[in-house]
C-alpha cells in the first residue's frame, strides 16, 4: 500500500508538482490548501507524513505543526521560503521533524521524506504487533519499548508524547549509557548520513527531549551536556523483554 503524503500549500504550480513527483515516487499525495482542509483531511484519512508550507492564508504553519503535535506522533516536515536560521529552530520547537527551504531539489525532498518515514511510529508498531517479545529499556520512571517506539511512564501509563526525531535521539543516547555522543553521532544514530542537519537543530531537539522526560529541566538527571563534544545518558538502564 503506498504512504500517503498531505501537501499543506497554496501554491497550486507547487501542490501540482508534487503530487505528479510523489506518484513516480510510489507515493500518494492529498492536497490541503488552508489549515481546516488539513484538519479535515486529517480527521478522515491516515496519513503518513505532513508536508506543511509555513505562509498559509488561514493560519501560520509553526502554529498548526504545534496542534498536530499536541495529540499525535505524525511526521512532519515545515516548508518555508525563508532560510533564517530562526525560523530553522523555530519549526523544530514547534514540534517538525525536519525543516527545508524553498525552492527545494525534489530528490533531497524525497530522500528526507524516506529518512523520517523509515524510522516513524507507524511502521515500527505494525512490526511490533508480529513480535513475540518486545524489547524494553528502562530508565528512572520510564520504559521504552524499542519495538512500538514508544515512551511511557512507569507508574502511570502516559505516553512522553516523543516525535519520531525525539525518539530516535533518546534511543542513541540511552542504548549507549555514560559514553559520550557527539552531535555528529547521535545524527548518525538517528537518521544515517542522508540527511544533513546542523548541530543547533540537534541542540533543539535535545531540548525539548529534556522538556519531556526531565523532573527538572534546569537541572538534568538523565542526559547531560558535555561542553565542546555532545551529550551523554548518565542515568542506568534496566534491559528486558516482556512477552506480547
């Protein structure tokens, strides 16, 4: 079954393009052209990925990235014509997995739509739910299960709410407890080297991991900052698997 692709734009030549480009890609595109043809599209099909446009004429694209966010795990990549380096960490504190400027070459588009679609929520469930046991890493008061990608707390059951890119990096960090990552590594844990990221946006998603898995942010317990090189998992991890 193809991945189905929701073009947020309201550039008709653009929304176009892509849709014929996406199909030669084994791709299905729909098309939303303000935020409420997104939200109705959204609640009506499954999609797999979000190709939202910032300058929308209803609403501003951070802020819908930051309303997907709020309930769900869905990949998203901003677009934008800008290429301020503001706008770059904006998106991704908004909650975007991954950010590019217009005009974009269509097959660095496609190779970052692969990138995230590999490693995304939906897929690693559907594999999960054909394995008989799930591999499961704790830490302080949360339980990772590597198979569903998901982060949850130990005693009450609530999910961290990890995007795919989060998740990625926590699992770098934590299946290598007390080394020390570089910004390049842990960017090669979590996406391969198809895709180019500066080490700010690294910076930012760490940040907001902490946000979400931190009893105190001010103060990290599990990842630590090590000044000049990258970060490191300081806490202990408990390795087990659990029957499904």
């Amino acid at each position: 079954m193809r991945e189905k692709i929701l073009i947020v734009d309201d550039d008709p030549q653009i929304t176009s393009f892509l849709t014929r480009y996406l199909a030669k890609q084994d791709f299905t595109a729909l098309i939303a052209a303000t935020g409420e043809e997104m939200r109705q599209i959204l609640a009506k099909e499954k999609v797999d990925l979000v190709l939202l446009d910032v300058g929308l004429p209803d609403a501003d694209g951070f802020e819908l990235t930051r309303e997907i966010r709020r309930t769900s795990n869905l990949p998203i990549i901003v677009l934008s014509v800008r290429n301020e380096t503001f706008d770059r960490i904006f998106g991704l504190e908004y909650g975007a997995d991954d950010y590019i400027t217009k005009p974009f070459e269509p097959r660095e588009l496609v190779a970052r739509i692969r990138t995230i679609l590999r490693r995304s929520s939906s897929k690693s469930l559907e594999q999960a739910e054909n394995t008989p046991n799930r591999k499961l890493l704790q830490f302080g008061m949360w339980v990772m299960n590597i198979d569903a990608r998901t982060l949850d707390h130990a005693e009450t059951g609530k999910s961290a709410g990890l995007t795919s890119m989060e998740f990625d990096l926590l699992r770098a960090l934590i299946e290598h407890p007390k080394a020390v990552l570089s910004r390049d590594q842990l960017l090669d844990y979590a996406r391969g080297t198809s895709v180019i990221v500066g080490d700010r946006a690294i910076d930012v998603h760490i940040m907001r991991l902490r946000k979400k898995i931190e009893p105190d942010k001010s103060q990290p317990r599990y990842i630590k900052t090590i000044h000049g090189i990258g970060y490191s998992f300081v806490d202990d991890v408990i390795r087990f698997t659990r029957p499904v």
